[in-house]
C-alpha cells in the first residue's frame, strides 16, 4: 500500500521516494523492511564488487538514502515511516563490508542484520529518536554494524561463515 503523502509530488519528491523505497521496495505489503533488506542481498550477491567499489556502494548509500529518506519522511509526514527502506540497503551492505560476498556470508548477514535492526539494541532504538534522514537511517547502521561485529568474531573463532 502506497503511503498518503502530505506535500505536493515535485520532480524531487519523486526521486527521494524512488531511493528511499528502494524502487518501490518499501511498498511491500508484508515486511517492507525485510523486503528492502532483500533488495541489499540480490545486488550484493549480483554485483561482483571490488572492495573498494563495494565501500563506493556503502557511502553513496548512506549519503543518499540519508538525504533521501528526509525528503520521504517530509513528503509521508511521519516519522520513520515503512516505506523507507534504504536505511536497510545501507545496514544491510555495512553487516558484510568488509569480508567476502560469498552466500553463506550473504545468508548469515541478512538474518543476523535483521535480528539486530529488529531488537535494536543499545544505543540504536534510542538515536533513532533523531530527526530527519539522520534517525531514519541510524539505528540500522547500527544494526549493520553489530552484524559485521559478530560475523567478524564469528569467522575469527569458527572459520564460518
């Protein structure tokens, strides 16, 4: 379902919303989170990034999804609505950056990043609390962020994934 928007669509409105929901990602009727999280996994398992372009990836992301998913907050008139999923596609690509995109990697990533983003631990249920694109998009830094953590131990510890 579409989100009722409270300003009128200008040419940047339309853009913001085409990022922030990555592509119409977000209007998934069922788990739109979850759904802008697949979008991160296809394209991570598609494209065969270098590791510096897959840190390019991260950033443009980051900066655009957080500049995007303000104008989105704006034109909805809520906060953090659900149809804003690029925060996913960021957290997502930070739960596995620096280590290889092999599926287990990929799998493994996807279900601990939405594990964290949904719990949101300490402190990102409560910088969430921030305005505008900067607390659309960092809790699930956060969550990313905690993910590449335990996959990092993970692969220190039991060479898996």
């Amino acid at each position: 379902m579409r989100a009722a928007l409270r300003q009128p669509v200008t040419p940047v409105t339309r853009v913001a919303l085409g990022i922030a929901t990555a592509l119409g990602a977000g209007y998934s009727p069922i788990a739109p989170g979850t759904a802008g999280s697949a979008v991160a996994l296809v394209i991570l398992w598609l494209v065969p990034f270098s590791q510096a372009a897959l840190v390019a990836f991260f950033v443009a992301v980051t900066v655009v999804g957080t500049w995007a998913a303000h104008v989105a907050e704006a034109a909805v008139g809520d906060k953090d609505p659900g149809v804003i999923v690029i925060d996913e596609v960021a957290g997502m690509t930070l739960s596995v950056l620096v280590l290889p995109l092999t599926v287990p990697v990929l799998l493994a990533g996807f279900v601990l990043f939405r594990i964290f983003d949904v719990v949101k631990p300490f402190p990102a249920g409560r910088l969430q609390a921030l305005s505008g694109g900067v607390g659309v998009m960092i809790d699930d830094l956060i969550a990313g962020l905690y993910a590449l953590l335990i996959l990092i131990a993970a692969r220190a510890a039991f060479a898996w994934p």
